[in-house]
C-alpha cells in the first residue's frame, strides 16, 4: 500500500524541482523518500501518515524554544490579526533592534532582512563598500548562504551532493573569493601578509555548523581578529546558527571575540523569516539611504515575524534557559557515544550549547579534510535505522543537530534506545 508521504513526494516531484524547496530535504544523501510534515509540537513532529518523531533538525536551527511555543504562536497570531505586511515602520521593528543590540553586544545599528542569505550578502557588500577593496576570504567547508561570491567551496547541500561550487557563478565573481582551511591560523597569516591591504573582509561562522559540527581551534578566531584589525579589514561571524544555540550573546560572546559585523537569524525569527546584519556603527551607517551601499527588502521588518522573533528572544535569553539546554544537549551525546561503544561502532560526538555533530569516526573532527574521513554509507544506515524508530535526525552526514529546550528525559531516553537497536542493527 502506498504511503500518503509516497504520495504527496510523487506530486511535488511532478512540479516542484526534486520536489523540494531546498535542496538538503530531497533524501538524495540518504536516499529513501523524505517524510512529509503536517505538525509539530514542543520535540515531536507528525508525517502526513501520522506518525510521530522526536525531531532533531528544528527547521533546521530556529526552533530553540521548541516547536508550536504558545507564547510564539500567541504572539505572531495577534500580530496577524492586525497586519500580514505593511511595508512600512513599526513599533515592533524598534523594539526588536533595542532587543538584538542588548543581547548581542557587538551590535551598535542593525538591518532587518528575511533570510541568512540577504544577511550574509548584505555583510559582504558592506565590507566591501567600506574598504574600497575586492577580495573577500572564507573558510572551506563553511556555507554562508547561496549568494554567488560565497558559493565557492561551500559546505551544507552543495557538500552534500559532492560538487562544492555551484555552476551558474561566473569565474570572474568566484575570483574575488579566496578559500582557505578552517581552524589553521597559519594560512591566515601567510594570506594577510600577501595580500591584505587588498582584502575588504573575512566571513566565518565562529562554530562551523555546515560541514557538521566542527569547533574552532584554541586561537584561530584570534587570528581572525588579529589580522583583520592589523590589516584593515572587516571581520564577518556569521551567527545565523550560532546566534542564541551556543550562548546568549553567541559564539562572539562565548569566545571573547568582537566582530565588525555579525549576521543573524533562524532562532531570532523563531520559525518565521527575518534575518539581521548588524554591527559597528561607522560601518553599518554604509547602508542606503545613510550611505553608498545599496541594500532593500519589501518583506524586511515584517510584523509577523518580528513578533514571532520578540517573543522567542524573551524566552531564550531567560536566566537558566541556556545552561538547561545545553545539558540536555551533553546528556544526548553522552548517551549516544556510550551506546555507540558498548555496541563496537567506530562513532564519536560532541556538543556545543543546543547543537550537537555525529561522526562515524574515531575521534571528532577538526577540519574539513577530517570530516571527509567520516563513513558517511554507515550514516546512512544509522539515519534510516533511527528514523524507522521515529528519530528524525538530519538527512546528511554534513549537518549539525539541534536540541530544544522542550526535549527532556524522556526524549533522550527514548532516542538512545532507539540508538541501542540502530547500533546494532549495522
């Protein structure tokens, strides 16, 4: 008999490119036909067949505070009842920016956009507005959104599918988009004493999140910042993953770090659509209609999920949330790596506040180049394994999980138990 998922992905595939809205969902990594979702509720999500998963993809990032908050819900709900758009100034769009530059202390003005994509694009032109210069450095296996000049060895779905750059960005833009290993601050230094006077910025995600979860090395950020201060040039964290999963004030506060500009989203939209770019002063006053950089969105500031966004920070940035988090984060990696040993697997694991990274792999990555070492065909088969036991982890061995603060014991134990079986089962 054929499933209702069956069913809709037939359709989709009959209109919709893969039958997908991006790419990552498609299964392509792990095969199999993706489940197709109806609802969701605190951990748990529901199939068009009705069966239920302790989820652990979050919309991939956003859902912190977990799924269908009520106050979220209540919250964007009445600010519906209002308006779906205005186009125009709100109240709200204030009180969000007030909120965001409190939190994240590095902020000092902030641009309101509706994807990490705009964000990050946005960052790049700033950098560049502001310094008159071309070149703009990242890091191999770090996905930035699919803006053209940050489509160069990206991690994420273009990892995924095996082919780091994307056809359709022409040579010429790529050329201005220098690559380099994440976590070695030796290539750092060698590049900026080449040629830093021509380079406008640098972007990182200060916790690499795109090609699973990888930790920056004791003094790489340093070095970021460092050469970036002594050369001029504008230094990017790119916290739309981070941002409220690794600390209240994320990795920037985490690790000591100031960045020039921060990009943000996914837990600041709380499921919704809204995005930001934000940070020093002098350079952010850059940006159309105060200076020379162009940059606009029709949908920007949009009132429903600038609600939806006020309500999820005032619940995340509650004393004790985090650390509460972030134990239940320790306790499921903890409890996966002993499952994965008493069964005789080769796995490793390792957490950072609510995000997590799965290696089939002795010992956990520090690099792009050893995260290619992981055996991603055992992935395979431990996804299927799990998601058979109605844990839905993240189709694709590149990919960071996520915890949220409505997983509690019973979901932990539930998701090692099922572990125990996967394990097991090869």
């Amino acid at each position: 008999m054929t499933s209702r998922n069956d069913e809709l992905y037939a359709r989709a595939q009959a209109r919709i490119p893969a039958g997908v809205n991006s790419p990552v969902r498609a299964f392509r990594a792990v095969g199999g036909t993706p489940p197709f979702f109806e609802r969701a509720s605190g951990p748990h999500l529901w199939d068009a067949d009705g069966k239920r998963y302790i989820d652990y993809v979050g919309s991939w990032g956003p859902m912190l505070a977990g799924h269908t908050h009520p106050a979220v819900v209540e919250a964007a709900q009445s600010a519906a009842s209002r308006a779906l758009s205005f186009g125009a100034p709100t109240e709200a769009e204030v009180e969000f920016a007030e909120l965001l530059c409190r939190l994240v202390p590095s902020l000092e003005l902030v641009r309101l956009v509706s994807s990490g994509t705009e964000a990050t694009m946005t960052a790049i032109r700033l950098a560049r507005g502001f310094t008159g210069r071309s070149l703009i450095v990242k890091f191999e296996g770090c996905y930035h959104g699919h803006a053209d000049a940050l489509l160069v060895k990206a991690g994420s779905g273009a990892l995924t599918f095996g082919n780091p750059s994307s056809a359709g960005v022409p040579p010429e833009t790529a050329a201005h988009t220098l690559v380099l290993d994440y976590n070695d601050a030796g290539q750092v230094r060698a590049l900026f004493d080449r040629q830093g006077a021509q380079i406008a910025g640098v972007i990182v995600e200060p916790v690499a999140g795109n090609m699973n979860l990888v930790l920056p090395a004791a003094g790489f950020l340093e070095t970021l910042r460092e050469q970036c201060t002594r050369h001029g040039a504008v230094l990017i964290l790119d916290e739309v993953m981070t941002g409220f999963r690794v600390a209240p004030g994320g990795a920037q506060a985490r690790y000591g770090i100031r960045p020039d500009l921060t990009t943000l989203g996914k837990v600041i939209g709380g499921g919704m659509p809204v995005a930001a770019v934000g940070g020093r002063r002098e350079i952010m006053e850059k940006i159309a209609p105060l200076g020379p950089v162009y940059q606009a969105g029709t949908l920007s500031g949009n009132p429903v999920a600038v609600a939806a966004g006020l309500a999820t920070l005032s619940i995340v940035s509650q004393p004790g949330f985090q650390e509460k988090v972030e134990a239940t984060t320790q306790a499921l990696v903890q409890g996966l790596a002993a499952e994965a040993k008493r069964a005789s697997v080769v796995f490793s694991a390792q957490s950072i506040g609510s995000m997590f990274g799965l290696y089939f792999r002795a010992t956990v990555p520090g690099s792009f180049a050893e995260v290619m070492q992981c055996d991603a065909a055992r992935f395979k088969r431990f996804f299927h394994e799990m998601l058979a036991r109605g844990v839905y982890l993240a189709p694709s061995a590149y990919e960071t999980g996520f915890v949220s603060a409505a997983h509690g014991a019973p979901e932990i134990e539930a998701t090692l138990a099922a572990a125990r079986e996967a394990f097991r089962a090869g």
